[in-house]
C-alpha cells in the first residue's frame, strides 16, 4: 500500500462556492467533512482519499493506493 500526502489550495468557503455538487445532500455543515464522504462514496480501483486538517487559506489531504486490488 502506498500513502501520499498532499496540500490542496483551497479552504472551506472556496469549497462551497465553486463545488460542482449539492454538498448539502451528505448531510454535514462542513464542506470538508461533505468532500470526504463524496470522495469516499466515489473512489474506486483501491483509493482512498481523506482532507485532514484545514490551516487558513489551505486544506491539508492524503490519499492511499492498495497497488494489490
């Protein structure tokens, strides 16, 4: 398995705004919270993808590959 850590430019008013999606509809008041659950529900091929910690103008992130599945 392997891990990757990553820092996207983004913040949590940023994310409501430009989202594609009805965060709303993943039933949380965070918008960071509301894109794990739709990355979890959407990722497939053995990766898993988690936003962990939100610093001012950047979200911190990690995402993991199982090259087995």
């Amino acid at each position: 398995m392997w891990y990757f850590e990553f820092v996207l430019k983004i913040n949590s008013e940023q994310i409501s705004e430009k989202a594609k999606i009805k965060l709303r509809e993943y039933a949380y008041q965070n918008p960071v919270a509301a894109m794990n659950n739709y990355m979890y529900q959407n990722m497939k091929n053995g990766i898993c993808y988690f936003a962990y910690r939100e610093e001012a103008e950047v979200t911190l992130a990690a995402f993991s590959y199982d090259e087995k599945k």
